[in-house]
C-alpha cells in the first residue's frame, strides 16, 4: 500500500514537471491578452502569444487554437506598426 502510494505521488510530480496539467495557466494567459487586445493596451512582446500558440496547438480545442490564432495575429500586427513608426 505505500508502495503504490508513493508511485502515485512521483507520477504526479513528474506530470506536473512535464506539463500535463489542465491548462488553466494557458487559458488565463489566452484571457489576459485577449483583454490586453480588446482595451487597447500595447501589447509589444509576442514571446507569450507565441508559446501560448505552441501549446494549444498540442493542448488546446479548436476554439482556444482559434482565438490564440487570432489574438497572436494581433499582437504581431501591433508589434510590427510599432516597429515601423
């Protein structure tokens, strides 16, 4: 019995050191851009859309690739008239 128990808990160490989490971390980022984008704030790094982008892309629905597609265009296109000023 504490054998099995203390497999359970390396499992779930070595999960959450690897990333097979919920995702709730991802989808509060995806939020805060999104609400960054829709205020009007500058949003001048795209590192974060972009690994946000990666990991739906592994993770996500269809819906939150969706609306990180779009949210990380945004941000690129903010980034780039920015640049060019």
């Amino acid at each position: 019995m504490r054998k099995s128990f203390l497999y359970i808990l390396c499992f779930v160490a070595v999960c959450q050191l690897i990333g097979c989490g919920s995702g709730e971390e991802q989808r509060r980022q995806l939020a805060e851009l999104e609400e960054q984008n829709h205020s009007g704030q500058p949003m001048q790094n795209d590192s974060l859309a972009e690994a946000l982008v990666a990991y739906f892309d592994r993770h996500g629905y269809v819906n939150e690739r969706n609306r990180n597609y779009y949210t990380a265009r945004q941000v690129r296109l903010i980034a780039e008239y920015l640049c060019i000023d």
